[in-house]
C-alpha cells in the first residue's frame, strides 16, 4: 500500500463533493477538504487564508507562503492534507506551482513536491443533466447546501422563484461535460492511476464510499464507523419534473442519453 501524505478531490460543482469533504474532515485523521484555491486569483488566495507575507514583490515568495497555509489548513492535527479542486482553478494553480517547481517535469511531479505523495480522488455525477439541473437550481434558489435536520449549511443569495431555463440547463449541461472530459484528457496525459466516486455511490452509501477512502489512504476503514453524513440531498419533484421536461423537448435535438 502506497504511503500517502496527501489527497486531491477532482471535481466539479454539485457532484457531492462538500458531503464528501464533510465526512473526510469529521474523521479527525483524514485532513480538512476545503477549496482553498477556489478563485483562480493569488489576492483572493491571500485574503481567503488571512495571509499578508513578506517580500510581496517576489512571486515565489508569496506562492510558498501560501502553500505553507493552505498545507496547514488542510492538514489540521491530522497527518493528512486533503484539497478539493474544481476544474476552474486548476490551470491558475498549475501555472503557479510550476513557478515553485519549474525543473520538474510533469504537473503530477509538481503536485507531488508541494504536498507530498498525493492520491488523486476523480469525484463525478454520471448524469449530467441531473447535475446541470442542481446548479441552475442552486443558483436560482441561492440555496446550496442543506444539513440532513433541514438547517442551512451554504446560502449565496436570497430565495427567488424558481423558473424553468432549457437553455441555462442546456449550457451547463454542456459545460460540465467540458469539465470531466478536461480531467480526463489530464489524468490520461498525466499517467495518473486515479480512485474513481461516483456522485451515485456516494449518495447510495456515504460510508462505505468514506470507508474506501481511508482504507485506500492507508488510514483503515474502521474510522468511518460511526460516521454519519452532514449533507442532505436538495432534489424534490422540481428536479425530477425539469428532467422530464427538457428530455421531452430536447432530448433528441442535443442526442443526450442519462
């Protein structure tokens, strides 16, 4: 078994990812998952992990000093660093690890010489169009994440009325397929033997997804008993009644298949 000092969850936006890194974190022993390179922007990066280094002017400087807060943060008392990283970001953060490393020869390396032997966690929702469907409706409702008592976990905006959008779905329908084909092409090009959760299964049985996790990360399954999610799920009728309405309108045209 591999010693692993590190994990990354690739992802995209509602693909489970924050019940996942909720239950990580919750284990006391597994890091704390957080998306500390959100926005692809070193001021943000700074002003998220209340950072105001020295020698500002020299890049490097700033980039270690950030990494050195990000490893701490997602580490905790735990051994284990763990990160959650959207597509989004990912190239602003490759270009800037690749200042810190230059000599190396592949983003893998890189990722490797800033958080040590890390395990690539590949998280995706196999139905893209119930994946769109949840974003257009998170961000209509600027409700995203809900605790299983009903408490609000993550609210971006107030309530609005929700409103069926074919083309919204459409768009993000097309691009988060973007999204995964993007890791993809990169975990092929990398050679990178990735662990691979589907949205399904971890929905399915949170635990015994978490339970892989940790046994894969030589942590040992039995620190997910007890364990229990922190996350409810936000689909109702609207979901399923959006689905049935795009697929009959244009399900044939965009030659989509669930």
């Amino acid at each position: 078994m591999k010693n692993y000092q590190s994990y990354i969850i690739c992802t995209s936006p509602r693909s489970g990812s924050t019940l996942l890194c909720k239950l990580l974190a919750v284990t006391g022993k597994s890091g704390n998952p957080e998306s500390y390179f959100h926005n692809p922007s070193i001021s943000d990066w700074l002003s998220n992990l209340d950072l105001s280094p020295k020698h500002s002017g020299r890049e490097c400087y700033v980039l270690n000093a950030i990494m050195d807060a990000v490893r701490e943060r997602g580490t905790g008392n735990t051994g284990m660093f763990g990160l959650r990283l959207q597509r989004k970001s990912f190239d602003f953060l490759i270009e800037k690890i690749g200042v810190l490393h230059p000599g190396l020869s592949s983003d893998a390396k890189r990722f490797q010489a800033v958080f040590g032997n890390t395990l690539f966690i590949y998280l995706t929702r196999d139905n893209k169009l119930e994946q769109a469907i949840s974003f257009v409706k998170a961000t209509q409702s600027g409700l995203w994440h809900r605790a299983p008592d009903g408490t609000e976990l993550e609210r971006l905006s107030a309530p609005k009325e929700l409103v069926y959008d074919a083309d919204e779905i459409a768009r993000h329908l097309v691009g988060l397929t973007a999204l995964d084909n993007d890791w993809e092409d990169w975990f092929a090009g990398e050679k990178i033997d990735r662990m691979c959760v589907s949205y399904t299964e971890l929905s399915d049985d949170p635990k015994e997804v978490l339970a892989r996790i940790l046994d894969r990360l030589g942590v040992g399954r039995e620190v997910a008993k007890g364990i229990r999610p922190a996350v409810a799920k936000l689909a109702d009728a609207t979901n399923q009644n959006w689905m049935k309405r795009f697929l009959a309108e244009r399900g044939d045209v965009i030659g989509f298949q669930t």
